[in-house]
C-alpha cells in the first residue's frame, strides 16, 4: 500500500494576476481509499503497530472523518482490527445512511460512540486508560486526526527533489501533522503557508511542537466561520473551479485553501512571478456526506460527489 508512490503535479490553467501560476499535487491520487495525507501519516505509525506486536488500530473522529475512513481501509488492507471513537452517540442509529461510517464498517471497523462532552476528554490518560480496560492491551492508538511524530514524518515525504522549484508552498491546516512535515521538508528559499480549517490560535504552538523551522506562517482569514462551516460563494467557486480544471476540491480543508490563494493573489499577496505548489491532501470521501446536508438545508450542493 505504501510502496512506489508517484504523484503528479497538475498545473491550474487559470489566468492569475502578476505572473502567479498555481500547481496543485493530487495527493488525493495515491490511493482510492487511504488517500492524500491520511495515507502519509498512517505509513509509519501503521509499522509501528506492527513492531510493537499489535494487532488493533484504534483511533478517533467525527460522523465525516476521513481519518476515519483511511483508518479503517487500511487496517482491511493490512490486515489489522479498527476500532473507531465517534464524537456524537445519536450517530449510533444512523450508520446505515451516514456515508463515512457505512464505508468504515464496511471494512470492518467496531465503533464506540460517546457523548461530545466525553469526546472532548479523550486525550486525558483517564479516558486513554478506559479505552485499554475495555479492548485490552493489544491496541495501538492514534490520535485524532492521526497527527503525532511518526505522522509528521510520513508528511515529509510529500515533497520531492523537483518541488524546489516553487517559492510556496500551500496547505489546508486541521491538527497540524502535515503542514509541519511540509516545513521540515521545505527548500531554505521557500514560505510555507498553512490555511487552517478551525478557528483559533492554538495551531501555532501545535506546529511548533514539530519543527524549529520559522520559514512559514498561518493565514486565518478563510475558515468561513469556522470548521466545516460554508457559503453560496465558496460553494459556487468549487463549482466552477472543477467545471474549468476537472479538480474536485473537498468544502472543508482543501477548497478553502484554494479559495484563499485566488482572493490573496488578486490582493496582491503573493510577489509578481510567484510559483505556488497547493497540496491537495484528499477529503473527497466526505462530499457526499455533505451534500446530502447541504441538501437537508436547502442549500447548494457541489455538482460532483465522490463516493466510496
């Protein structure tokens, strides 16, 4: 699964201004189910696993996680038991219409699913502790998001020898693993940019954890409000930015990047001749999901869907 990874860098033919080009690297192109960056960060703490002899993975995430469907498919690949911890028990009685968790038992990931207010404890060793007494020691724990050392690492390797080319290097921020792989991984000339999908400051000391470098910043004006949150405008520009270039962008990591770079490029924020690489780290499995609450509000869906 992890073996002779090639992938592409796909030039957006979208007029810019200043000479900016844009290139996106279909990270979401390396594996049908395990893709973009969950596949980085699960490579090596998957051989973790396998060192320490264990033969559960177990990890956390919310009713639409790709974390939790990368997990699952790759624990089915590996032959190795899943176990996922949902963030909301009212999802216990809808995993037949919810598209994630249907995919991940599929592959045949157990659940446990907890109240939001005994999710948010699940980094405490109290909780970590309960998880052990009830699947015994053979587990092997990942957090959510799948973000720790062994995950940074694999993010890493994003970056190849060619990608010295760019002057930026662009990212989607969720809990930090990949941008900070990215900057260890980055040429001394080049400014990464990461464009967290939450709102607050917290991600700055995260990344710190996981790099001494300083070639990179945070830009926090376009969550949209906060995580998974959206509008008509962003929603129309995915639209049209798959209708011009055949890319389909997820609404909630990627396509707020992407989004971001046009609106900063027509203020000037970007030097004239500027050569940008935006990873494009996966998420389609959630459009479907999505769209079918988007549809449940009467909203405007994406004209692409992506299912698993």
């Amino acid at each position: 699964m992890f073996e002779n990874l090639k992938i592409e860098n796909q030039v957006v033919d979208i007029p810019m201004p200043e000479g900016i080009t844009l290139t996106i690297k279909r990270e979401d192109k390396n594996h049908p189910f395990v893709s973009g960056n969950k596949l980085r960060k699960l490579k090596y703490n998957i051989a973790e696993a396998i060192k320490q002899g264990k033969s559960t993975l177990l990890t956390f995430g919310g009713a639409y996680s790709n974390h939790i469907a990368a997990t699952a498919a790759a624990g089915e690949i590996m032959g190795l038991r899943t176990i996922g911890v949902i963030r909301g028990d009212e999802l216990e009685s809808k995993i037949s219409v919810n598209p994630t968790l249907k995919f991940a038992k599929k592959c045949g990931m157990q659940f446990l699913f907890v109240t939001r207010q005994m999710y948010r404890e699940k980094h405490t060793p109290e909780f970590l502790e309960s998880l052990i007494n009830r699947y015994g020691s053979d587990i092997y724990i990942a957090p959510e998001g799948g973000t720790n050392a062994l995950a940074v690492k694999g993010c890493e390797e994003i970056l190849t020898e060619e990608d010295k080319a760019f002057d930026v290097i662009c990212t989607a921020v969720g809990t930090g693993g990949t941008i900070s792989g990215l900057i260890n991984a980055s040429a001394p000339h080049q400014q990464v940019i990461g464009f967290p999908a939450l709102k607050g400051e917290f991600l700055t000391e995260v990344i710190k954890q996981y790099t001494a470098r300083t070639n990179w910043h945070l830009v926090h004006d376009y969550n949209f409000g906060g995580y998974a949150k959206v509008n008509d405008e962003l929603i129309n520009f995915l639209n049209d930015f798959n209708k011009t270039t055949q890319i389909p962008l997820d609404p909630i990591y990627v396509g707020k990047m992407i989004f971001a770079i046009f609106a900063l490029s027509k203020k000037g924020y970007f030097a004239p001749n500027t050569k940008i690489l935006a990873i494009h780290t996966g998420g389609l499995q959630g459009i479907e999901g999505f769209n079918k609450e988007q549809i449940k509000k009467q909203k405007i869906t994406l004209n692409y869907e992506e299912k698993i």
